[in-house]
C-alpha cells in the first residue's frame, strides 16, 4: 500500500522560509519536475520545495491530493496570485510553465506569433516527446519482461521525435528562435536521459548544440543541483518495492 504520510511532514526539508516564499513546489527530481525548477531559477522566483517521494507513493497523501487529483508530480501553491486572491494551485508541468510565464512575464515571446509557437511546441513535448520517452523508459528498463516489439516501437518513436527536433533547430538558437523560453525548458530534461533512451546525440547535431548550450546555462546548473535537496541519498524511484505504486494503479487507485 502507498505511504499516506501528510505532506506536510516534508516542510522541514524546504529550502527557503515560509515567510518569504511565493511558490510552494511539490516536486521530485524526475524530468516533469525539472522542468519547472528550470523555470524558478530562471525567473528568480522565491520557492520552496516539498518532496514528494513517489517511489514510496507519497503522491497519494491526502494533501497532496487537493493540489494534484492526478496523483502526479509536479504540482504548486503559488501564495501571491495576481488576482490578490487566495493561494492558487495548479497541476500538470505544461500549465505550471505557462503560468510562471504569464506570471512573470518572461521565458515566452509577447507577440502572437511568437507566442503560439512557444506553446505549440510546448504541447509537442507534452503530447509527444515526454509520453513516447516515457514509454521507452518504461519497456527498455522497467518493465518485468523484455518485449521486443514495445522496445523498438518506443526506441524508434523517440529517435523520430529527436530528429523532428534537430531539424526545428537547424537555424536557430531556441525553439522560438534566439531566445530561450517556456518549450525549451520543457524539452530540456526530456533529453537529459538520451543514452537510457537508446539515443546518441551526435546523429543529432542541431539539437546536441542546443542541448549543451542549455546544460551549461547557470539557471539550470541551480534546477539540477536542487534535486538533491529533495532525494539526498539519491535513492531511485524505481525499484523492485516500488513498481507496484508506480506501475500497478487503476480506477481503484483514485477511488480509495
């Protein structure tokens, strides 16, 4: 059974003061949750993690449950909304980058154009690039047997949406162009992992330069260096007690 422990047992593990913080971030160092540190180191936003354990199915804590229904990092409280209201939660990586966007007027293009591009991209990476190298990480390491099929279907699809890609960048910086935004940052981690993903860089020149140019990128030296605040011991979230909680949830998961 998944560990119900409140989550607010976390808050003596958060990095920055309840009384200076602005945005509460429940997060786990996986490639959904860097990318919104990538965006509060970029932005400067005060922030204060609150690690969600989800190898020991802290996901399903109650608490946590009113901010993310979907029993899914990452997830946040921001406690200075700009309609002057009350704390505003939101679920869901995509919409947390684009919240933090508006919020802070930064990291996505104003003009229509622009902006629309950032998020079909943006939607690219959360329709496409996160869900296929997901599968591939599920059926090339976790999954209890190796099926060829799953295995190549996964390995290629990723392949394909790397080189969709390196081809955008072939003449720009950035997905949007010159200038780094919310689609980067959402891709970013998704490519972190590529050797797992059976993937070589170097088939993919444009993307390799636009990889490294955001690895070196001192908003994201802080993002990384930030995951072990939250898992110091480094412990996995995969292991042979945690892929019944990861792998093993249905309808009666969310009813319970």
């Amino acid at each position: 059974m998944p560990n119900r422990a409140m989550i607010t047992v976390h808050a003596m593990l958060a990095s920055e003061p309840t009384s200076h913080t602005m945005i509460d971030l429940y997060y786990w160092p996986t490639p959904n949750g860097h990318k919104v540190t990538l965006m509060l180191e970029e932005a400067g936003i005060v922030y204060r993690i609150h690690p969600i354990h989800i190898g020991k199915g802290e996901q399903f804590a109650p608490d946590f449950l009113k901010i993310a229904p979907n029993n899914r990092i990452p997830a946040i409280v921001d406690h200075n909304p700009a309609d002057g209201g009350a704390p505003l939660s939101l679920f869901e990586s995509g919409a947390i980058l684009l919240y933090l966007a508006d919020k802070t007027g930064q990291f996505i293009p104003a003009d229509l154009r622009g902006r629309n591009e950032a998020l079909q991209w943006l939607f690219w990476q959360m329709g496409g690039l996160g869900p296929m190298a997901g599968q591939n990480h599920h059926f090339t390491q976790y999954a209890p047997e190796k099926i060829p099929y799953a295995m190549e279907r996964y390995v290629k699809e990723t392949a394909r949406l790397y080189a969709v890609l390196n081809k955008h960048l072939a003449e720009r910086s950035f997905i949007t162009g010159d200038a780094y935004s919310i689609a980067d940052m959402a891709c970013y981690p998704w490519i972190v992992p590529h050797e797992r993903q059976q993937q070589n860089l170097n088939d993919f020149p444009h993307l390799k330069r636009w990889f490294d140019a955001i690895a070196a990128r001192p908003a994201t030296l802080r993002a990384y260096a930030r995951a072990a605040e939250a898992n110091p011991s480094g412990t996995p979230s995969v292991n042979d007690e945690s892929r019944k909680v990861l792998f093993g949830q249905d309808a009666a998961t969310v009813k319970r």
